[in-house]
C-alpha cells in the first residue's frame, strides 16, 4: 500500500485490480485486552475518536494470530454487526469457534496452555493479503496487541524468615500469599504450623495472575521467651494445579525477647517462598 504523499488522506492500492480508495477521514480505535474467557478468546476494543463512515467502517477488519502461524481475519462488520464502535464506544468481542465458523474460527482454548496472541486492527481491501494498521488511525500504536494466554497458577508466601515478638504479650503475624503465575488460582487454603502452638488453616480466594493476599492473621500469646520455628504451605489440600509445588512452601523462626528488648535486629526482610 503507497501512502507517501498524501496529507490528510490516505490513497490505499487494490492490488488486483489497481483501483484507488480514498479515505478522507480519520479514525482511532485500539484494542484493549485479550485473554481466555472459559475457553473462548475474549477481545475489548474501542473506539477513542470522532464517528467513522459506514464506507469507511465497510473496509476495517480484525486480524487474530496464535503462535505467529494461525492468522484468522474478521470484517468489522462482523466482528460488531451493530455498528457500535462507529462512534465512541467499547465492546467485548468473542472470537468465534471452528465449530460455528469452520474457516475463521478457533478451536477451544485449555486453560493450561500456552500461546502467544496477537490481535491487529486496520484497514484492508478485497484482495490485500494484509491490513494497514497506519494511518488513517491517529494513534496507531494501540492498533496491534500481543499477549500470553494460559498456563498455570504458581502460588507463593511471602513473610520474614526471622521474626521477633515480646514476652507476655500478643503478637500478631500476617504472611502475604502471592499468585505469580500465568493463569488464575482457585480457591485454597494456607497451613500455618508455630512451634509448641500448633496449625492452624487460613483460607486463600481465587487470585488472578499478580494479584496477592494479605488477609490472614494469627494472633499468638507468648508467656514464655525463647525461639521456635514455624511452617507455613499455601495449597495444603492440593486444591490448585500449581506451576512449581516447591514455591508453596516457606518456613524460618519466631524469636520471643524480654520486655523492653530491641526487636528490630532480629527481624529480617520480607522475602517470597520463590527466592
């Protein structure tokens, strides 16, 4: 496609046929997520600019790639038979599967499959093998999206290997538990074992990828000084397909001290059950 020289407008080739489409407008869509939704590949696209022609709109196609190898492409008028995004709006869009649209369509998506996707939005002419994600768009940039779908949830603890707490009084102790993996977690629960004090269980929710979890608390009384050692193992019951079962478990001590005692010098970072 030739677009050099022309301000203003884009003069676009039809390769076949060697005729001229002038687009004497602008426009600014852009895409705004991809991700796996039960399955099936989910798509929000905008529309951040002023009102688009039906001609205009006629000739706009969206362009999916799984892997850099299965290039799938859609009509807008397809993909938004409503013709919402011809004005300033956003949508979800749900790529079709193969067994609704044999040519165009996707088989299902598994959760704990990997797959690199891009989604790229632009113009295209009967004819063309590719769209022009350049101008007319004023804002290009947002034209084209790739991500890692799929998967699997690695959860880990976060909390000090070395704690410090005064005798004859009640220590609180909160680990944080983190979902670093690329798919999101179900519900499970935390182990929480203290020397001479026992286990106790703490329920995690579902986490998406990045997300953490800092509402757990153990209250413990210490009438006694000394040290002891604790344990803590997220996904204790196995609810969770987990990326790296070792990175659930996280352990180190408690180190109780006399009244008016300095705890600061036995108290060591935050670290997470991965490092």
């Amino acid at each position: 496609m030739n677009t050099q020289g022309y301000s203003g407008e884009i003069l676009l080739q039809n390769n076949p046929s060697y005729k001229f489409f002038v687009v004497a407008q602008t426009y600014d869509l852009a895409l705004g997520v991809i991700r796996n939704s039960v399955g099936r590949l989910e798509i929000i696209l905008g529309n951040n600019g002023p009102e688009i022609s039906q001609e205009l709109y006629n000739h706009l196609y969206l362009e999916l790639s799984i892997d850099n190898d299965d290039v799938k492409i859609l009509p807008m008028t397809t993909v938004d038979p409503a013709g919402l995004l011809k004005t300033s709006a956003w949508m979800t869009f749900h790529w079709p599967s193969y067994w609704h649209d044999p040519d165009n369509g996707i088989e299902q998506i598994h959760s704990f499959d990997i797959h690199q996707v891009t989604v790229r939005i632009g113009i295209r002419l009967p004819g063309d093998n590719d769209i022009n994600t350049g101008y007319p768009d004023t804002d290009p940039k947002y034209n084209t999206l790739t991500r890692q779908i799929g998967g699997r949830p690695d959860l880990v603890v976060c909390f000090r290997k070395d704690n410090a707490s005064h005798v004859s009084h009640n220590a609180w102790y909160s680990p944080i538990v983190k979902n670093i993996g690329s798919h999101y977690s179900t519900p499970t629960n935390l182990r929480f074992y203290i020397e001479n004090k026992g286990v106790t269980n703490h329920a995690i929710p579902k986490l998406i990828p990045g997300e953490e979890y800092s509402g757990i608390e153990r209250r413990v009384y210490w009438a006694m000084r000394g040290s002891r050692d604790f344990q803590l193992f997220v996904n204790n019951n196995q609810d969770v397909v987990d990326e790296i079962l070792p990175n659930n478990a996280f352990s180190g001590r408690i180190h109780v001290k006399r009244l008016g005692a300095d705890l600061q010098g036995s108290i060591s970072p935050i670290e997470c059950s991965n490092e």
